[in-house]
C-alpha cells in the first residue's frame, strides 16, 4: 500500500491528476445518464439537487480544513495538523452537519423531506470525509492517494450503487456508508493512526483561523453553486433543475483540468513561495492561465453550438428549456475556469481571505440580479439563469485583478487572441461541414468530438513557439 503515499516529479502528479480527473468528470456523466434514463428527469434532477447542495457546503462544514489542511502539511509534512483535522471534524464537522439539516428540514426546502433525515446527515459526513481524506493525501503530495480516494468516492461507488438499487434514497444510503467507511479507513491509513497527545494548540489555532477567514468564501460559493438549483426547486420544477444542474456540471468540466492544476499548484506554490521562488511560480501561473482561458473558451463554442446533441445523447431527453438552459449557462465557463484557476494562487500567496471578498461580492452580485428581476416581475428561471452568468462574469474579472496584483501576470496579448480566434473556427468550420451529412446525433457527436481531440494533439505536439512550447518545456523538463 505504499503506492498510495509515493511522491511524484509535477509532471507526474499533473498527470495523475488529469487523467484521475477525466474519469471523475466521465463517471459523472455516466451516473448522470443513468439516473436520468432509469429514474427520469424528475428524479435526477431530485439527486443532483441533494448532492449540490452538500457539496457546496462542505467548505463551511470543514470550517475550511479542505484548503487549510494541505496548505500547513505542505510546509513542513508534520502529522500534527492531521491530527487536528481529524479531531476538528469529529467536533466541529460532525455537529455542523446535524444543525445545517435540521436548519434544511426546518425551513421546508422543496426536494429535502424530514423522513430521509439520515441519510441526509450519513450522505453529508460522507462528502465531507472525502474531501478532508483528498486533503490531507494531497498535503503529502500522495496524489496517486488522493486521486484514487476522489475517484471511489465520486463516480466508483455511486455507479456500482445505482445498477444495483432500485430507490434514489436506498441508493443516498448506500453510497454515504460506503465512502464515509472509506474515507476514513483511508484517512486514519495515512496519518498512521491519530495520536491525540500531539495535538499543538498553536498549529490548532493557525488551522482554524485559516479557515474561518475563508468561510466566508464558502457560504458565498454555496450560493453561486447550489443557490439558483435551489431557486428552481421551489418555484419551477425538477426537470428545470435536472437541466440546470447537467448545465453546471458542463460548466463545472473545466475541473478536468484546474483541479489537477489547483490540487498540485496549491501545496507546490505555498513551499515555493516560502523558500523565495516568486519568480518561477509567477512563470508557470502565466502559462497555464494563458492555457485555461484558450482552452474554455473553445469548450464554450462547442459546448453552445452542440447543445442539443449533447443533451440527447447525455440525458436521452431534450427540449428547448433544456437547451435554452444549457446555452445560456455554459457562458460562464471562461470566467469560472479563470477564478477557479486562480482560487489556489491567491489562497497561496497570502493567508488573508480574498476569495472570501471575491465569491463574497459575487454571490452579492447574483442576489441583487435575482431581487431586481422579481421586482420587474421578469420570469424567474431566466433571472435565475441570468444571476448565475453574472455573477461568475463577476468573479472571473475580480480573480483577474488580484492575480495581477500579487503575481504582476501578462496574460492579454495578440498571441492569446489570435489562438481564441483560431480555435474557434476551427469548431465552426468542424460543425459546418458535418452539418452536410445526414448522421445521427451519436455519430455526429463522436466524430466531431474526436476530430476536436486530434486537432488538438496535432497543435499540441507541432507548436515550436508560444505559450504551448513553454507549456511543453515545463511539463518535460
């Protein structure tokens, strides 16, 4: 089991990471599918509901050990701050969990129902194990750990529990046993146990207020994430939060790549700049900036001009809410592919909270959106749909000034316009000269999807200058 705490070169672990989280973002869309034509929409769009929303809260319910924990242990490996963590959630994570759904059950949320409280809080603990265990293997730099755990716990054991239950809550039920055993089967592993004893209240401090200064961060990512699935809950129907949340998690595959990127940046950065390397992180930040804003823009073109195809071939349903839906989220790629990629830079750089001012304003910005268009009396999936571009155009734009401000970035040049431009004719004219051939909607999408990859290659492999050659010295020096 050694393998599991074995350190890798940056390249290897980016590329453990990447292709860890391909299959994430795959199983995904495999259990998505297969909710969706097993159960309906209807009931999909229940699901996602529920795992939005504990997701988006886990953060809060960690009081920010999630982004603390691998910060501290990266510095100096000491076992102490595992200990804490683990102590931290038995304490604090643990009866958070209980009032947050009793707080859920109290306030009548459309899609939560007091019957299930159990599983809710079994559902939650579990979300919340998986994500302290992903941090504190990735605090060790044991990527190879923390990207196995990731992939068990996301798409693995949620796949294998669906084929096999009949019922949503069963199913809830089963997948938050077996991940919260798991995960802290895999937590207690790797910390070599818990030693109490060697818990330090100064290191317990430091922990706690990292995380609480981010908290703020949190609440405010838990609106821009769960808050308009939430809105569309009570007010619409399931089947608009099925489309909204299949929406998001399209937006949300840019973590293909910023979470191999933030995951393995985040730990590397903080050590970096403590032992005075401002210089090299700032070089490899503009490159892979330069890199997630080319890369979703094109993500966006392909993902809006194939709208209806993607549905129908993902969900087995399409309609033009649904496409509507879709088409008017996926937007907000670029902007939250940037302020996602640039969330771990800044927690690295500083231990104040600005991504709790910058999610904070956001979510601000989504609120205002949403208050004035129920003032005009506008229709409220639109001004829903509306808030969330928004506010993540908001977000993206905030993230840019502090990147500039704390790493003095040059990012905007005629080269990174010129690759926008290219890439996105490319995916015009890919789609324009299919439209010619009468296929069915699984062929044309295949086909051009793999045409897409193949060009990409070719770029990739061929550029003797430009950001994608120092790209390609860095990922093989």
């Amino acid at each position: 089991m050694n393998w599991l705490n074995k350190h890798l070169s940056f390249k290897d672990d980016l590329l453990v990471t990447l292709l860890n989280s391909m299959a994430v973002i795959g199983g995904v869309f495999i259990l998505n599918g297969l909710i969706a034509r097993i159960y309906g929409l209807e009931q999909l769009g229940e699901f996602l509901l529920i795992k939005r929303t504990m997701s988006a809260v886990v953060g809060i319910l960690l009081i920010g050990m999630n982004v603390g924990l691998p910060v501290y242990l990266s510095r100096n490996f000491q076992r102490s701050y595992g200990d804490i963590s683990f102590i931290l959630y038995i304490i604090v994570t643990i009866p958070l969990t209980f009032i947050l759904i009793a707080s859920i059950l109290w306030f009548d949320i459309n899609g939560f129902y007091s019957e299930h409280f159990w599983i809710y809080i079994i559902f939650s603990l579990s979300i919340c194990a998986q994500f302290i265990t992903y941090a504190l293997y990735r605090g060790y730099m044991n990527m190879i750990g923390a990207n196995i755990f990731q992939l068990l716990g996301t798409t693995i054991i949620p796949i294998i529990v669906f084929t096999i239950v009949i019922d949503l809550y069963n199913g809830l039920l089963w997948i938050g046993s077996c991940v919260l055993i798991i995960m802290i089967f895999a937590f207690i592993f790797r910390n070599k146990g818990i030693n109490i004893r060697e818990i330090n209240i100064h290191q317990l401090k430091k922990i706690v207020k990292y995380g609480i200064v981010r908290i703020p961060s949190f609440i405010a990512q838990f609106i821009l994430l769960a808050g308009v699935s939430l809105i569309i809950a009570q007010t619409v129907n399931f089947e608009s939060v099925a489309y909204f949340n299949s929406s998001l998690s399209l937006v949300r595959l840019s973590l293909i790549f910023v979470n191999p990127v933030g995951m393995v940046l985040l730990p590397r950065i903080s050590n970096k700049i403590a032992n005075g390397s401002i210089d090299e992180v700032r070089d490899i930040l503009n490159i892979i900036l330069k890199a997630g804003i080319i890369l979703s823009v094109i993500g966006t073109v392909y993902c809006y001009i194939n709208a209806s195809i993607i549905l129908q071939f993902w969900l087995g349903t399409v309609s033009d809410t649904g496409i509507r839906i879709l088409r008017s989220t996926i937007i907000a790629l670029p902007f939250y592919t940037f302020s996602a990629l640039t969330r771990s830079p800044i927690d690295a750089v500083s231990e104040r909270g600005y991504n709790s001012l910058i999610y904070g304003l956001a979510a601000v910005v989504m609120i205002a959106v949403i208050f004035i268009g129920k003032s005009l009396d506008y229709d409220l999936l639109t001004t829903a749909i509306v808030s969330f571009l928004i506010s993540h155009i908001f977000a993206g734009l905030y993230s840019a000034y502090f990147v500039q401000r704390f790493y003095h970035n040059k990012l905007w040049n005629f080269e990174l316009i010129q690759n926008i431009v290219t890439g996105t004719l490319i995916i015009y004219l890919i789609n324009y000269l299919f439209s010619f051939f009468n296929f069915s909607v699984a062929i044309q999408f295949i086909s051009t999807s793999v045409i897409y990859v193949i060009v990409g290659i070719i770029i990739f492999k061929f550029a003797k200058i430009g950001w994608l050659t120092e790209l390609k010295l860095k990922l093989y020096a």
